[in-house]
C-alpha cells in the first residue's frame, strides 16, 4: 500500500493511527539525507544517511524507489518490502510521487492512496504549525505540494484527511475491501 | 453495483439488510417469467410477467440485460436504472453470471461483487430449507451454481456469505472504499 501526498498533509499521523488499529500493517521506514528534527528517531522515523551512503546503496542496488523532494533523497529500502510482503503481510509505503510512479512499475497488485488537505489553505497553516521550517521552505513545500495534487489521477484512493479518526476509518474500509477483491481472495479464482 | 452469485446463497437478503443500513442504495426490482412464490410480492421482489410480456418488453428494448436462468427468463427494467444513477444514487441489480457481462458491456464504472455460499453443500441446503423446489429442481440450481462459480475471475469482489452482519459490514466497506476511488472524488481530477 503505497500513501502519498502533499508535505505536510498528516501523512506520518496516519501511519501510526492505523498501525495501532490494525496488527496486519507494517511500516517501510524510509532512507534519507534530510536533516533529523528534534522529535525524531534514527530507525524509528527514517534511516538518516550521509549523501555517499545514500548514493552507495542506489548503486548497490538496494532501493525500491528514491526521488529527490525538496533538496533531500528519500528511498524506501528493497529488502524489508519483499520479505514482508512475503510472509503475506501488507506493507505501507509513505512516500512521494515520483516514488509512487516507480513502485507501480514493478508492484501491479499495491494499492495506491493520496492523501488531500481539506483545502491549501490548512495545508500551509499545518506545516508553519510543525515549525521546524524557515518561509522559504514553506513556499517550496507549498509549490511542490500544488504540483503533487496534479499526479493524483494516477491513484487509485484519494482520501482527504479532515480528521484523524475518518481518515483511519476510510482507509481502513479501503483495506477491507481490497481484500476482498477476487485476485486477493484465494481458492476461489477456477480460471486464469 | 452488479451482486451475483448462486441462487440460494442469499443475495435477497444482503440487498435487504443492506437496505435498511443504508439510504444512498436502490434496488432495482428484475422482471421475471418465472412463478411467483408464496412469500413473493409483484412489484416487490420482481415485475412477474408473462413470457409474451417479456418478449415484448425485450423487443421494445426495455431490458439493460435480461438472461434466461434455470429454464425462466430475468430481466433488468433499463428506465428505472438510468434515472437513479442520473440523481447520483447507488443503484443495486441482484442478477446472473450471464445478465452481469451485459451488464460489463455498458457499464465500465459499475462495481461486481460475486456473492459465495461458505461451501457447497452449506448451498444444498439453503435451497433445501427454502422447500418449495423439488428434487430435479435442486439439481438443477447446483448445476448451475457450479458454473456460475467459474464466472468469478469477471468480478471485482469476492464475498463469502457465512454471516449476514459480516457479509453486510464488507459490502459496506467494498461501497466506502468505492466511493474514494480518485475517479469518483469529485473535483480532485486535474489531469485526463
């Protein structure tokens, strides 16, 4: 399951409400080369790398996806995905567009969710809000978030995430019912 | 939403339950050679009609679909259909393997859901219990859920039908998540 949108949008909030609520989810911690901020945790949040380290394990093969987002890599590590998926386990994948376009490349069975601001607006007031940010990042993150909301057709879900507790509920009917289509439903498919 | 699936297996009572749950459904009442049952209603359960009725019908290109099960003809009134969808309702057609792939033909947004009994002979003897049916009559009816079965690969969802709470409660999560598809969220398209 592949969540994408706008910076800013509640995308980690999500993540967690839903990993409390449900026992078969589990997380893909991100590599990057942004900056840790104070609340976070190395191995918990993200893997924080060196630019040579991040560049090291794209050569080596070991991304399933990475994209350059506002002046930082992100990369979502090949190996946790695969055995997860592999133990029949479903995998949550926060990561940006460009990120998105590759995973469907190589995964036709993900499902792919973007998650919408209720309106710009909010968008902006929640990511001054984190305040971790000077404005010139908060313009750029709003300019990148305008041009994500233009990759939203090639989603399958857009959810729009006015409350914590709604949001969780829609994605978690999106679960539900996405087990329940036939390819995902096995011994019943009798044809190819 | 197209709901298919052997006859006995209770699709008649998901479309009630699911009724009663929800107000943004309507069910399409299917026209009907075949004889009315004790506990049956014209204008209720199906428009009973007779088969020179039906013929006319089909010739005035009246029917959406119209399929020819278990030796008596079904058909779907196409008026009633087109004007509910045309108010923005959900509107639910309880109909065969064969009337669904009409269906399919006209209809690239609507939403196939293949209703299974938990098992065969769980199938036997619901069609039992209902009593009015004889022995080659039966037969007949497992027939044809046999076949119908293989038709399933066609559908989108697969629900096994074990409890009518559980089987409504995944319906429910099946339309909630539909509703979030990014083709059915209005006005977060920007792109064709």
């Amino acid at each position: 399951m592949v969540l994408s949108g706008p910076s800013g949008v509640g995308k980690g909030t999500v993540c967690e409400e839903l990993m409390k609520d449900r026992d078969d989810i589990r997380y893909s911690i991100s590599a990057t080369t942004r900056k840790k901020r104070p609340n976070e945790k190395d191995g918990e949040n993200y893997y924080f790398l060196s630019l040579d380290d991040f560049n090291q394990r794209i050569e080596d093969g070991d991304f399933l996806e990475f994209a350059k987002v506002h002046g930082n890599y992100y990369g979502t590590p090949k190996k946790y995905v695969k055995e997860q998926i592999k133990n029949g386990e479903i995998v949550i994948l926060e990561i940006d567009v460009q990120g998105a376009l590759q995973v469907k490349e190589n995964f036709d069975n993900a499902v792919y969710i973007f998650l919408l601001p209720p309106d710009l607006m909010e968008l902006r007031r929640r990511i001054v809000g984190r305040s971790t940010e000077d404005e010139k990042q908060i313009n750029l993150r709003m300019e990148n978030a305008k041009k994500e909301l233009s990759f939203i057709d090639k989603y399958d879900y857009a959810v729009v995430n006015d409350e914590i507790s709604h949001t969780v509920d829609k994605i978690d009917a999106i679960i539900q019912a996405e087990k329940l289509r036939v390819r995902n439903v096995k011994g019943v498919q009798h044809h190819d």
